[in-house]
C-alpha cells in the first residue's frame, strides 16, 4: 500500500514539475519554438516519461495556462488580504514592476502566449490564455467596484477601469520586452500607481 501511495507522490510531483517546466520554457521560447524535450530537460524528468503525462505540446501548453492561472490566484490571494482596494491595486502594480528584468526579456507570461496562440488556427487554446487575463480583469473590475468607482454620472466603470489597469501593464511589459529596457516598466509603472490615486 505504502509504495503504491509512494509512487502517486512522485508521479504527481512530477506532473507537477512538467507544468512549471512548460510555463517557464515557453515564456521563454514561445510555443513554436519549445520542443517536448527542453521542457523534459527543464523539467529534470526523462523526455519518454513526458508522454506518460502530456500527449501532445498543445497538452503542455494547457498545463503552463493552468499554472499562469495558479499563479495569478496566488497573486490575488495574497492581495485580498490588504484591508484597502486601492492598495491591493497598487501593490499589483508594484509585483508587475518587481518582474521587470523578465518582463524587459521575455514580456509578460500570459500577454505574450496570448499573442502567439491568436496566430494559430488550429484550436481553442488562444481563449485559454484570454480567459486567463480574463480573471485578472475581474479581479481588478472587483476592486474599483470597492472603491466605488462603478460608472454613474459618465465616469468610468469598474470594467473600463480594469481594462486601462491591465492594458497599461501590458503595454508596459510589450515596451519593455521590445526594448530590451527594464526601466520602462518602472517609469509606467510608477504613472499607473499615480493614476490609481488619483482615481476619486
């Protein structure tokens, strides 16, 4: 009994090392470019034994969404215990601007898996990753609502609110990444948290 409860351990760490492997290779190399066998590699686990648990790279590629969306939720877990929506909107700006040297290489993780999949044809995948930017959207749309910020009087609403909250970071990360200069992100985000507080 112990080493077959032994043996569903390891094979879900790793499982569990697959899927961080993947998001972290293909936020590096994209998609097109990330072959099963650099994640395996990244991974630490024979590349045979990737098929045990993925079949196909599309597999893997739902695996890194699945881990952009365990990250987020730990994000936002940790910022829904700041007593202030404002300040968990500003501490959100400030964990973007921390990643800054990654985002100056490599771009945001789900904006720019976004980007590649919206190019292919052949799938769903590309409403996988916007269903993840999706829930930061919700996320942020929640907190303006908090603030209050919900549209009467010809302001703004919640939803617009968060739609210029995540297009700045995204714009920000695109900029940063395209000019290989990490000091974008600090600069946009230094004008995003001006915004917020802004915002009355």
């Amino acid at each position: 009994m112990t080493n077959s409860v032994d043996r569903r351990v390891r094979a879900s760490q790793k499982r569990q090392r697959l899927m961080a492997a993947a998001a972290r290779v293909l936020h590096e190399q994209g998609v097109e470019r990330t072959t099963l066998a650099d994640i395996a590699r990244e991974a630490d686990v024979p590349v045979g034994n990737v098929y045990y648990y993925f079949k196909t790279k599309d597999e893997l590629v739902q695996a890194a969404l699945s881990e952009h969306t365990a990250h987020l939720d730990e994000l936002t877990g940790r910022l829904d215990e700041l007593p202030d929506p404002r300040e968990r909107l500003k501490a959100l700006v400030r964990a973007w601007v921390e990643q800054r040297d990654v985002a100056a290489r490599y771009g945001c993780p789900t904006g720019t898996l976004a980007a590649e999949l919206g190019k292919r044809t052949d799938g769903t995948l590309d409403t996988e990753a916007g269903a993840v930017i999706r829930r930061l959207l919700d996320w942020a749309a929640r907190q303006f609502r908090e603030m209050g910020l919900s549209g009467q009087g010809g302001a703004a609403g919640a939803d617009d609110l968060a739609l210029t909250l995540v297009a700045g970071y995204q714009g920000m990360s695109l900029m940063a990444n395209a000019l290989r200069d990490p000091e974008v992100m600090t600069r946009e985000g230094a004008r995003l948290l001006h915004w917020l507080d802004s915002l009355q």
